[in-house]
C-alpha cells in the first residue's frame, strides 16, 4: 500500500536502527499483516518491537513518522493513562486496543496497537481478528530468535539420532552384565572372592548406568511442561538435596538470596535437575573444610526483569581450567560423574532463556554464573478501559 493510499505509512529507518531478521522474509510478513489489520479494522495499526537495550523495530500503517513517534515515545517511558492520552491527543490519536506479545519465556516483546483519531468500537470478529494476527507475530518472532541463537551459539555436530543410539547400545550392554553378574553371584555365592571382585564390577556398573542417564538427557531432552512458579524454593530444594553429603564431608553449603526473587515460567523437573547436578559437580571437587555458596537476587536487564545469581567455590582443582571450554563435553576431567553436567546444564538455561557461564571466582576459585528470565510485567491497558 502506498503512502497516497487511505493508510499512509514512512519510513522509520532513518531515525532507527534495527537489529534485522534472520530470515529475510520475516520483515516482509509484518509489514503485510500489519497493512491486513489496518484493512479490516478501518483504523491505525502501530508496531513497535523491543528487548533488554530498548525498542528496536518500528512500523505502522496509518500513522504519520511524527505520530509513530510520539506512539514509541509513550511506550519507551511506561505506558500510563493520564501521560500517553496527553501526548498522543496532541497529535490527533486515542489508543483503542493494545495486543502486547510475548515470547515462549513470557518476556514482552513488543506491542500491536490499534490507534484512531476518533472514537471506534470494534468488533467481536476483529478483536478475534487481531488476536490471531498477534499470536502469528509472536510466532514469528519465536521462530527468528531461535534461529539467531543456533547461528551465534557454538555447538557440536548435530547428533540426533547418534547419542539416542548410543544411550541405547550402553543400555543394552550395562543391562547384559549386570544379568550376567546377578546370575554368577548366585551360582558362586559362597565364595568370598567372588563377593570382593563382584562388589567392584557392581560400582563400575552403577557408575556407567549413571552416566548413561546423563547422557540421555544431554542428547535427547525431553519435552518441557511449562509453568510460572517461584525459584527460591527450587534453589533451596538443590541445596537440601546435597545438605546431608555436605555435612558428611565437612563442606559448608549455604544459599543465599537477595530480597524476594520474581516468578519464572519454568520446566520445574528439568530446572531443578540442572541446579542439582551443577551443585553436585562442584561440591565433588571441594576439600573437606571447604566451603560452597549459591547466590541469587532480582536484577534489570534494559527494562526486563530477571534472575542473576552464582555458585562460588573455593576448590582450586578448577583453577587450570579455561572457562570458555567449561561446557564442552568432557573437557573438565574429574573423577566420578560430571563430564556432561555443565554442557547439559547450559541447555536447560537455555531453553529457559537464560545463560550459565563460568569464570574466576573472589577467591581464586571458579564461579559458575547464571541469568534466567522473569515472567512478564502486567500488560499495558488501552486507555479506553477503566
């Protein structure tokens, strides 16, 4: 549609810059939908996008580059009734329906705004129009920012049939000696030496089962159940998991958190999981008199709302370790389980949204760092509703 046309739009290019897509038809198909909803609405359509450093795309269909400006300007500062009807009524707009879009983590991303410069009420059939329209932009979106991340992420040839078939020729072979095992203890049960060779054969087998789930869930992830809970009481329960090992073995565990922590849409089994088995891999490399702290507190990323926090460990078998290849699989050579522990970790924070890093910790030791996303603040209200 043409700047002429009832629904003029200018580019805002000069006067913003944008990331991009990954894909290139991606920005074409907002444009369209964008044209599509100002057709069967009859009004202005406003899109503005944005992440942790601000607003990074804009577009509408129907607006003027003065009035697209003030729309990014009300939404860069809050959203709020009494200042955004100002500034938009003094360049001849009311806000009539505001569609805010969220990613898979619940994070806001951007806004879909039905704009008019006189009253309009609209339909059931066009709010469920624009509804839809939304949930495709959010799809989209999804989609783009998945494949920004597998493109700038270093991974390791894709495996996906490999290490499933792996998982299950290991399975095969730990379950056939360990038959075997069961049935040359009960036939030879009287002799000691039996006992003694079978009892170390029986360690080595619990060892390699072990690790075996290990992999499993490094190359084959099962699929998430998403909910929005709290995290505190998932750290603490990583923390009372290893609490009895702790004290065992004369190694001060304690958590620490920093005011109240926001909620997070979370896979609460795998999330737990992967607190666990980190804390577990750092506990197994401290001396007794050691001493291991897990640290987390609400923080801001831009204007986003997440979770930071840390593992700090005074162990210095770390200490030669390079923590860039911390989460390549099988370079942190230690006794025991825990090869995989860090690389299949990082996934999990990642499918979250967040990160897990590493490097030096205070005192010499190493510190492993996360950030997980919150979930989304309230939505914004058009100004039409109370």
């Amino acid at each position: 549609m043409s700047s002429n046309g009832p629904f003029p739009n200018q580019p805002q290019s000069e006067a913003l810059h944008r990331h991009g897509f990954t894909e290139s038809q991606s920005e074409g198909l907002l444009r369209d939908w964008i044209v599509l909803a100002a057709v069967f609405t009859g009004a202005s359509i406003a899109l503005v996008l944005e992440d942790e450093e601000g607003i990074w795309y804009r577009d509408s269909s129907g607006l003027t580059s003065e009035q697209l400006a003030a729309f990014e300007s009300v939404l860069s500062h809050g959203f709020t009734h009494e200042s955004g009807d100002q500034l938009l009524q003094e360049h001849g707009l009311r806000v009539i329906e505001t569609f805010q879009l969220v990613d898979i983590y619940l994070r806001i991303v951007g806004t879909l705004c039905v704009l008019s410069s006189a009253p309009l009420t609209l339909s059931a059939n066009q709010l469920e129009g624009l509804r839809l329209l939304s949930e495709r932009i959010q799809t989209i979106l999804t989609a783009d920012q998945h494949m920004a991340e597998t493109r700038t992420t270093p991974r390791a040839p894709s495996a996906a049939s490999f290490v499933p078939g792996l998982v299950h020729e290991l399975g095969s072979f730990i379950f056939g000696i360990s038959a075997s095992l069961d049935a040359f203890e009960a036939r030879f049960a009287d002799l000691d030496e039996v006992k003694k060779y079978g009892a170390n054969i029986r360690r080595s087998l619990d060892r390699m089962s072990a690790f075996n789930e290990e992999l499993r869930d490094y190359g084959d992830p099962q699929r998430f159940s998403w909910s929005v809970r709290e995290l505190e009481p998932l750290l603490r329960e990583a923390v009372e998991h290893h609490n009895p090992w702790a004290e065992k073995h004369h190694v001060k565990l304690h958590l620490q958190v920093d005011g109240p922590l926001s909620a997070i849409n979370m896979d609460e089994q795998s999330l737990r999981a992967a607190f666990i088995r980190v804390v577990d891999l750092v506990l197994q490399q401290e001396e007794t008199g050691g001493h291991v702290v897990l640290h987390a507190a609400r923080s801001l990323q831009g204007k986003r709302s997440v979770i930071v926090g840390h593992l700090d460990c005074s162990s210095m078998k770390f200490k030669d370790s390079d923590p860039a290849r911390l989460f390549e699989p099988f370079y942190f050579r230690t006794s025991g389980l825990g090869r995989l522990t860090l690389p299949g970790a990082r996934r999990v924070f990642e499918s979250h949204g967040g990160t897990l890093t590493a490097g030096s910790g205070t005192e010499g030791g190493m510190r492993i760092s996360f950030m997980l996303p919150s979930v989304l603040i309230p939505p914004v209200r058009p100004a039409s509703q109370p």
